[in-house]
C-alpha cells in the first residue's frame, strides 16, 4: 500500500490492514510521525509530539496483535487535543499561562483510549482554553488549513482536524462546548462527533464551560466516528455528570437502513441569512438521504436566534469561575518577580492569558456581578431551557434535525479575528446543540471552491446512533467525505 | 442611655468525615503541611469534585437533630473570590437552595429554661486551606490540608440578647453535634468556629441597628469576652452620636479587643453561581426517613430521662448530660452499681476533680466505668466508708486492680460486725474514765463534743476501718447506759 494512501486510510480500514499483519503499528506509527515532521512546519497542527513512547506503544500493540489479544483500537495512531491532561506529556490548553504544565493525571478519554490499544502520537494545538473558532488565539500560533494555508480551520479544535485532514493521525479528539468539533470538521473536510452531554467523563479535560463542554471524536469516517465513541463513552466516576446510561455498541450497530427517517429542516436555521452555496451543498447532501428514503420536514425551532446571546453569557460566566485557578501561585504561568499578592494576580493572568480569553473572563465576571446576575446569568439559563423545549418539541416530530455546520467555508486569516461578534457567528448553528445538551454531527457536503463544507446532523439526547447511521448511509452513498487535500502540494 | 445588643451567629462546623467533602484526601488534622491534598484539593486542571455522600447524611442528621425542614433539592454554587489558599478561586458552597431549612434549636439555659432560637439555613461548603504568616521572612506559606473539608455552616436569625445565651447556644449546638456523631467538635482544632454578627439598638426599638461581624472566634469563652467588647466598643460610638461602619472585625485575645479586618470596607461581590460540575442533592422521604431511625438519643431527652429514671438533681444532670461520653460513663456507673446519685457524686466530684488535675477527658480516664461502679458499689453497700472509699479511688487511679481487689490487698473493708465494733466500744469506754465522767455530767451540747473524742479513738484503734455510723449507735447506747 502506497505511503499517501495509508495516511489517508480510515481507521477501519487499517484495523483490517494491522489484522491481516499487512502493516505492523510500528510502521504505520512511524509514517504518520513521519508526516507530522514533514507538515507540521507549514499547518502548525500538532504542539507536542511524543515519538520515543508512541513507538513503544506501538511494538507493544504489535506484540498484542501477535499474540491475539487485541482491543478495539490496539495499534492505531491518534493524536489528543491538548485540552486532555497527558500523564507526564505537557498539556498547554493552547496557552502561555500552561506552557510548562505537565500534568500527573490521564483524562478518563486518554485513559480510555489508551486502554482500548490506540498509540499517542502527540497533542493538538488549539485555540486558548478552547474558545476560539480560527485557531487563532492559540498561544503556540494559528493552525493551517491543509486546503488553504491561508485560510484557518476553524477552531477551537482546529489543530486535530487539520492533522486529520492533512495525514497527520486517522483519528484525533476534539472538544465541544458551542462548536469546536463540527465547525472545524466542516472547514477541514472530516467526520467530527459531538456526543450528547453527558456521554463521555469530563475528568481530566481541562474545563472551559462545564455545562458545556464535551469530548468526542473526528475521523475520516462516520464508521470510524462510532468506534472511537464507544472506546470514549461511559458513566466515571470521577465527573459526576456523566451519564449513568448504557453505552451500546455504536460500531456494530451501525445500519445504512434510513428508511422513513424522518429529517427536520428547522426554518431558523434554512433562512435568508444562509449562504446560497452551503444552502445548494447541504440540500444536495440532504436530497441523497431523502433518495435513501428518509423524509424531510421542515419544522420550527423558533428561540434559535437566542442561542447566541444565550451562548455568550453563560459560557463565559462558567469560564470565568474554571479560569480562575490560574492565579500564578500553585501552577502555570507565574509574573516575573510579583511585588506583591495583587500585582501577582495581576500580571500573572494579563501575561499568561490571551486577549480573547480575558475577554470572555471579563464579560462572564460581569454577567455573574450583583445588580446583572438577574438580568443576565439567570436570564439566559431561562432562555437556555426555552431553547432546550424548543429541540423537545421538534424531536417529537422528526428524528434528526439537520442544518450546516458552519455559515460558511474556511475564512482566510485576520478576517474575522479584529470583531469578535463575526466570528461568534461562526457557531450559530452548533451553540444550541450545546445549550440543549444534544448530540451532533458534521459530515462532509462537497466542496465550494475547493474547500470543504459540512452537513450537521442533531439528534435526541443519547441517540447518538441514529445520526451515525445518516451519516454512515450519506458516505456509503457519496465520496465527499473522501475528498481529502493534496498533501504532496502541502510542504512545498 | 441603655442599648439592647442584637446578635446572630454563623458557626462554620468541621463535620466528622473520613475524606474530604469533594475528594478521597483525608481529613485527620495535624499532618505535615500539604501531605493531604490531592489534584482535586489544588485545584489541578482538568479535576472534578465528586461530593461526599457521609457529608451529605451528617447535614441531613444536623437538619433532623433541630427538627429543621430538609432541603429536597439543594444546589451547589460557586462562591468567587482570589485569595491564595483558596485553591480553586471559588469554594463550593450552597447559597440559593442549602440542604438545611428553618428550623427552631431550644437551648437550655442555666435556670433551666429552655430558650427557642430560630435557625436560618444549614448548608454544605468547602473549607479553604490556611495561610501561614510567620514561618517564613517575606514570604508566606499555604497549607492546603484543610482545603476540601467538609463544613456544615449553621446560621441562625438575629435572636440573641447577651453573651451569656449566645454562650449556651454554642455550648448546646456543640453538645448537639458531638451526640449527633457529626463532628468531633474540637475547638482547639478548629472543628467549631464562630462568626458573630452584632448590633446594638435604644432599649425598646424595633429597628435593628447597623452591625458588625467578628469573625471566626474559636472558643465559648472567646465568644463571651469578644461580645463584650465589641458591645463596649459600638455603645461608647453610639453615646456619643458616631455611627456604626459595617465592616469585618477580627478578636484580638491578648488585647482584649476587636479590629477592622480591612483598612477600608469593600464590599464583596462573590458572583455565586450553580457549580454546573456537580448535580443538585435530591433527597427524598425514605431517606430523611432512615436517617431519622439512626438519630440517637439527644441531649434535652436524655437530661429528661436522667430526672425520671436516676433521680439525678437537675443541676447534676446539667452536667452531666452535655457531654455524651460523660453521659454514656454515667450511665455505665449507676446502672451497674444501683446507685445513680453516688454515682453522679462521684463522677462530678473526685473523679471530674482528679480528671481535670490531668487534663483528662472522660474517656482518657484511668478508672473505667467499671471500676468505679466497683467502687461506688462498695460505697452503697457499706462495706467502704467515704474516707476509704477516697482511699480506694486514689489506688484505682494508680490502677492497682478493681475496688474489691485493692479493699482485700490493703484490707480496708469497714468493719461493720456489730460484735467486733461493740468490743471496741466497750475497749475505749474502760481506758477513758475520765472522760466518760465528764461526758456524764456534760450538758447535751458539751456531749456531742465529747462523743467526737471516743469516736476518733475507735476510729484510731480500728485504721480507719469501723463503720462511723454503726459506733455513734453503739456508743451513745454504751454511754447513755453508764449515765
């Protein structure tokens, strides 16, 4: 098998290759190390490689493999974002305030993967603290996109969906709070997973917005997508909102069966204000699931357009409580030669933290102040339940809810970074999945100009299956999702 | 111009955990510094709390013990400030809905009233860790192993009128927690400590006056001296036309005084939230209801039964029944030896006495509740006098064996063998003439006097041994039969 091919090979694809003792870990391990230090330079994709122990790793699947005993992901590469704590591997969150932070601690993700047989090859840049839709505010510098370096990846998991998208890793993890898996899944070409709130532990990723925040897969596949979400998934312990809920095998449940599903196409979101072509690109993709015999409805999610505003004081406000143990004084960044408790405080946090962190920590400490809590904090949770009814309702007509991922294709650098409310825009139709704690996906639609663009597929709470089976049906029924970018024009 | 002072009390309780509220560190006191805290204690990134289900039962068990409204659904909040012992920059705590509602504690006063204080809320927090000024020049250092213990902090409404009930509430709220089994109580530790809120209004006025809040005063005694002087310190503004500022002020022991906290007031906003990491505690009957069925005896039953079943005093029974292991030793001496006011005698006076000259708590105590009711039996049937009997509780504290052991090894029995004592009578009558003359020609009043004499002779003659009661009988019948 040709080098470009294996790197462009879904998981499921090369579980078979390492099956039949084709190809061994070690040599896949070694050519996509290879391909991060080939392309890494130019996409700035991957912050911290760990080559020394994913090859230890990988012998050791081989020696799994050998002798049989081998688990869902035993000798597959994959790369974390570097939002997951790494046990004795730097964890920066995309952020001067952990440049140097290595954590003693696995995330229950790291350690699940980990347990089912994947080998780290390394950690993900990202935006700052995961709030971000560029990749821009990365400390460690904006991350490519592999179909345009001059353009962004979207974000905030934008460095996993660039190293997937340019060959870096068959699968990496994201991390969602208002976007930041299916945005950059849709700017990058790839198959992201946001899981239902709940599904998958949150110990151990570094928080950004608790009620928020979840991890879940990108790959190639929507089939690699339901591997690696049932490796993830399941109640811990440790992270108290996890979901005491039975995880079933997504993978072999898998069905191309789409007959009678019933699609909602929420007007809200199919209005005047979306882009002609990624209406042309998402209805094409929604027309081959009504050809398999899905039905598609339109239906009426009408708080949507509070989603934003909604988005936008409570996460900050949850942020700005999880941020404000980077004080300088236990871990982290400190100031240099602080004169005294305050100008440590101070500095610490006005050195360490980029600009549109310190913004969200400013506009989510004001929401939370006495005289605006009522007006603001409290106020958005009202509306977040609304929102929440407003998906309630709608599944009790229809099965999925579908609508683009992003308002757009990959933007070029600088374009949105100097208005922050532009680029807030960039998740309008992803924040409301988060609010409402669903499930969603995105998929890919085809190209507009040669760049890519996604399908999202929203489904009921824990019913992350049936949006994996559309998805799944989509890309057995179309090659979008095997459009890949030219990776030998990349480095030159 | 006379002032009435309004007070009312926040008392922030340790409860009696294994680990900590929100992670599996330990809550011992007195390890080496930051040895007992983990990555959820600092605050580590990526950490979440898990919430302690025994913390939860102790508060659920406070709310029942005072017969308080249990909160179905209570809620965790993010309570936001910077301070560098506070490892999160936020302790968790329950601000909107706390798991304790109203409720009404009787508190026993020392006329033996009961006086009816009304608490606000109970709720579940965080405690922070410690902050250490003075072992290190120019720097200072954390101590985080205090960081995640489980408080429980009681408020109560504005109720209190002096020192002297502000006093027995505490004494009583800790004679409560310790039979509840939900803290050790320990103040020295800082198991118990107490913020008061405090102001001072025109007798008869109905509007409450601007108040301060002394923070964490660690002692009942503390308490009392804190209150004055913050009384003195607010009436003397008052008189002389000043006003009160709302402030912060810490209780200076040495001085004997309160002082402002901060330099200038600001007014902290903490910005609570719901802590979005942890789900609300639903609490439902069958629960509150099986907690209910663990509820031990408390304090104002047991000084009730220990009236009715001992026939203890009620000044005895106030002293006995606060501390329930001092209770539980009470119980243990007077239903073994039968005889419950010897028992609470001897438990008050010898006992507390040489207990204290150790500083020794009831349950370090060198004599057992076994030994004693050896002993106090021995007293009840006669066979020790009190002097003997003082003789053989300073053997037993030496732990030279049980009251029956020491009596035969030292043969201290009293001799109460009406032949044996009738011998000795008659003995001391033959070899005292003179004062056998001089009894009979006393008056009623000399002969008492004298009778004291052949006593101590007897007394002299046997070691101490002969039963006083039965040589007084003997020897006024010897005497009276001469005269």
């Amino acid at each position: 098998m040709a080098e470009n091919a294996l790197l462009t090979a879904p998981v499921s694809k090369l579980k078979q290759l390492l099956g039949d003792r084709t190809v061994s870990s070690e040599e896949l391990t070694k050519a996509y190390l290879a391909q991060i230090a080939a392309e890494n330079a130019s996409l700035n994709a991957v912050v911290t490689v760990c080559a020394e122990e994913a090859l230890a790793s990988a012998r050791e699947a081989d020696a799994q493999i050998a002798r049989g005993t081998t688990r869902s992901l035993t000798g597959i590469p994959l790369l974390h974002k570097d939002i997951f704590c790494t046990e004795g591997v730097r964890t920066t969150c995309g952020s001067r305030m952990l440049e140097s932070f290595v954590p003693a601690y696995d995330a229950t993700v790291v350690t699940k993967m980990k347990a089912e047989g994947a080998v780290m090859l390394g950690k993900c840049n990202m935006d700052e603290f995961a709030m971000g839709s560029s990749n821009e505010t990365s400390f460690f510098g904006p991350v490519k996109n592999p179909w345009d370096l001059s353009c962004v990846p979207g974000g905030s998991s934008g460095g996993s969906a660039a190293a997937l998208a340019s060959g870096m890793a068959p699968l990496v993890t994201g991390t969602d709070t208002g976007g930041s898996i299916r945005q950059p899944a849709s700017l990058c070409g790839v198959t992201g997973l946001k899981p239902t709130y709940g599904r998958v532990s949150r110990l151990g990723i570094i928080a950004f917005a608790s009620s928020l925040d979840q991890a879940g897969p990108m790959a190639r596949t929507a089939e690699d997508c339901a591997l690696a979400l049932t490796a993830m998934s399941g109640i811990d312990p440790g992270d108290s909102t996890s979901a005491d809920i039975s995880v079933p095998d997504f993978h072999s449940a898998l069905s191309t069966d789409v007959n009678g599903l019933r699609i909602g196409l929420p007007r809200e979101y199919f209005n005047d204000d979306l882009d002609s072509r990624v209406r042309e690109n998402v209805m094409a993709a929604l027309a081959e699931l009504e050809r398999a015999g899905a039905i598609l409805h339109d239906i009426d999610l009408p708080h949507s357009h509070y989603a934003i505003a909604t988005y936008y004081v409570i996460a900050p406000a949850e942020a700005s409580a999880n941020l404000a143990r980077y004080d300088g004084v236990r871990f982290g960044y400190r100031c240099d030669a602080p004169a005294d408790l305050e100008d440590l405080y101070q500095r610490s946090r006005s050195e360490g933290f980029g600009e549109e962190v310190q913004r969200r920590i400013l506009v989510g400490t004001y929401a939370l102040s006495a005289g605006f809590y009522d007006a603001y904090f409290n106020k958005a949770q009202q509306v977040r339940r609304v929102i929440t009814e407003d998906f309630q309702r709608a599944f009790e007509q229809v099965d999925v809810i579908a609508g683009p991922a992003a308002p757009g294709v990959a933007f070029p650098f600088g374009s949105k970074q100097q208005d922050p409310i532009a680029m807030y825009m960039e998740d309008i139709y992803t924040l409301a999945v988060n609010l409402a704690g669903l499930p969603g996906l995105s998929t890919p639609a085809g190209l507009i100009d040669g760049m890519p663009v996604g399908l999202q597929l929203i489904g009921k709470p824990f019913d992350e299956q049936t949006i994996l089976n559309a998805a799944f049906r989509l890309q057995n029924d179309t090659d979008w999702h095997l459009a890949c970018p030219d990776l030998a024009s990349l480095s030159s | 111009m006379s002032w009435e002072i309004v007070m009312g009390l926040e008392v922030h309780l340790q409860l009696a955990t294994q680990s900590k509220i929100f992670s599996g560190s330990s809550t011992q006191f007195g390890a080496s510094p930051n040895v007992q805290a983990d990555a959820v204690d600092l605050g580590m990134p990526g950490m979440l709390p898990v919430l302690n289900e025994e913390a939860v039962r102790h508060a659920v068990t406070f709310g029942l013990g005072i017969g308080a409204r249990i909160g179905q659904r209570s809620v965790f909040d993010r309570k936001n400030y910077f301070y560098p012992d506070l490892p999160k920059g936020y302790q968790v705590s329950q601000f909107f809905a706390p798991i304790v509602c109203e409720g009404i504690f009787e508190v026993p006063l020392e006329n033996g009233s009961l006086y009816p204080i009304r608490i606000t809320r109970a709720h579940l927090e965080e405690d922070a860790g410690k902050s250490v000024h003075d072992e290190f020049a120019h720097e200072t250092g954390i101590d985080l192993n205090r960081a995640g213990t489980p408080l429980l902090e009681i408020v109560t409404e504005p109720d209190f009128r002096s020192a002297e009930q502000a006093v027995a509430y505490l004494k009583a709220l800790h004679s409560l927690v310790t039979y509840l089994g939900i803290s050790d109580g320990n103040m020295a530790e800082g198991s118990m400590r107490c913020d008061i809120n405090i102001s001072l209004r025109k007798q008869g006025s109905d509007e409450l006056g601007t108040r301060t809040e002394i923070k964490n005063v660690n002692s009942f005694r503390f308490v009392e001296r804190a209150i004055h002087s913050e009384y003195e310190r607010q009436a003397e503004i008052l008189e002389r036309g000043g006003a009160i500022t709302q402030e912060t002020r810490l209780y200076d022991a040495d001085k004997d005084t309160t002082r402002s906290m901060r330099s200038k007031e600001v007014a902290n906003d903490y910005r609570y939230f719901p802590e979005p990491d942890l789900l609300p505690i639903v609490i439902d009957e069958a629960y509150i209801d099986a907690v209910r069925q663990s509820l031990p005896e408390l304090p104002t039953a047991k000084r009730e039964r220990f009236l009715a079943e001992y026939g203890v005093s009620e000044y005895d029974a106030s002293l006995l029944v606060p501390n329930h292991d001092m209770a539980d030793y009470f119980e243990s001496v007077a239903r073994a030896s039968g005889a419950a006011k010897l028992a609470a005698n001897w438990i008050l006076g010898d006992l507390s006495a040489a207990l204290n000259r150790h500083e020794l708590s009831i349950t370090e105590s060198p004599i057992s509740a076994e030994l004693l009711s050896g002993l106090v039996s021995r007293v009840e049937d006669g066979t020790l006098s009190s002097k003997l009997a003082k003789q053989v509780f300073d053997a037993l504290w030496q732990g030279e064996g049980d009251a029956d052991q020491i009596i035969a090894a030292r043969g201290l029995k009293q001799v109460s063998d009406s032949s044996a004592l009738e011998a000795m009578v008659t003995e001391v009558i033959a070899n005292n003439p003179d004062q056998v003359a001089q009894y009979i020609a006393a008056d009623e009043a000399k002969r008492k006097k004298l009778s004291g004499f052949f006593v101590g002779q007897i007394m002299k003659a046997s070691q101490g041994q002969a039963n006083p009661q039965m040589i007084n009988q003997l020897l006024l019948e010897k005497l009276e039969s001469q005269s």
